[in-house]
C-alpha cells in the first residue's frame, strides 16, 4: 500500500487496517518514497534490552542534565520578559 503523509492523518485506521493484513505501507511525499511501515509480525523476533540499546546513557557526563528538574525548568522558563 502507499500512503501519503496527510494519509497517515486522515486515513490512519486504513493504514492500520493494512499492517494488520501483513502488508508493508510505503510513505510518499511528493511523489518520492520517504520510509517504509513494516507489520511488527515482519520484524525479526531479536530483541535487546533497554540498557544495551546505543542510545543508553549517551548523555551521562552532561553535568547540566545532573539536576533533571533544574534543566526542565531552565528550557521551559519564558525567553523574553514581559
């Protein structure tokens, strides 16, 4: 199946519909593939761990992520003031 990117929005349960019938969705944005859906019964059965996955840990010596709260707060304060 091919599928547009505002299909995904608009026709999402026929996207869905088709993973469940086994079959991959081919995204196209104007008029070029930009990815394929695969059925999760297509991937392969291997998996890995959370804390074996390459993206674990790759911020571990940020020191400005040591205080989470702190840095939530810091990216979420106003940039300019009022």
């Amino acid at each position: 199946m091919k599928a547009t990117f505002l299909d995904l929005r608009k026709r999402s349960k026929a996207i869905v519909r088709a993973l469940d019938q086994n079959q991959s969705v081919t995204l196209v944005y104007r008029g070029k593939t930009k990815g394929v859906i695969v059925p999760a019964s297509g991937l392969p059965g291997k998996t890995i761990s959370v804390s074996r996955h390459p993206a674990f840990g790759m911020w571990r010596e940020r020191a400005d992520l040591i205080d989470v709260r702190g840095f939530v707060e810091r990216v979420r304060k106003r940039r300019h003031a009022l």
